[in-house]
C-alpha cells in the first residue's frame, strides 16, 4: 500500500502542476458569402483554388503568421486570396479557424469568390 500511496502523491502533485490547455479557435460564423458568378473552366479554377488555400494554410502554419496573402493566376481563372486571424490566436487555433473557414469557402463551388468571416479569422 505503501507503494500505491507514492504513487497518488505523485499524481497530485502533477496534477497540480501542470496547466490545462485551452483552445478556441473562435469559429462562430459571423458572414458568409459567394460570388453570383461562376469560373468560366472549373477545373483550373479549383486546381488555383486549392494550390492558393495550401499556400494559406503554410504561411500560417509553418511561418506563424496571423495574416497571409497568396494567389494562383495560371489560366484564365485566377484565385487571388488572403486570411487573417487575430493576434491574440494561438498559430494552432488560427489554423484550425482557417481550416474551418475554407471548409465553408469550398461549398461555394464553381463561384470565383467568396468570403468567410468567423470571429477568430477571415477568409476572403
């Protein structure tokens, strides 16, 4: 008994030491919208798309920003793009806003534009 006693001590004592962690990446919708005209080739349209959201998706991630900027304008349908998280936002819970808010940006299909607006980002 001795041994299990040492080892609830030990628990407790970490328990109490550590901080839990607390995400929010803030995705309450606040606007949403898309454009009333369509690519005129949507496969090219979808491939900038896609190519710009992962350029998006990098810059915030692996360079830790909260605003970013990217464009595809190969073919006749380009995709110029940007996001903005708020600086208080972890780089996780920006991404995770990001990530949220092109999954609302992609249901506008065949729209050459759209806009995203939650309270911890933007994406326009």
């Amino acid at each position: 008994t001795t041994f299990w006693n040492l080892g609830v001590l030990i628990i407790v004592i970490v328990a109490s030491i550590l901080k839990p962690v607390i995400s929010d990446p803030q995705t309450n919708l606040l606007n949403r919208g898309c454009s009333q005209y369509n690519a005129t080739n949507f496969r090219d349209f979808h491939n900038n798309r896609n190519a710009t959201f992962n350029d998006l998706r990098n810059q915030l991630s692996l360079q830790n920003k909260h605003f970013a900027t990217a464009q595809q304008s190969r073919s006749p349908d380009p995709v110029y793009a940007m996001v903005q998280c708020r600086n208080y936002l972890s780089t996780a819970d920006c991404v995770s806003c990001f990530d949220a808010a092109v999954a609302k940006a992609v249901k506008c299909k065949d729209a050459n534009g759209g806009r995203v607006v939650y309270d911890g980002c933007f994406l326009r």
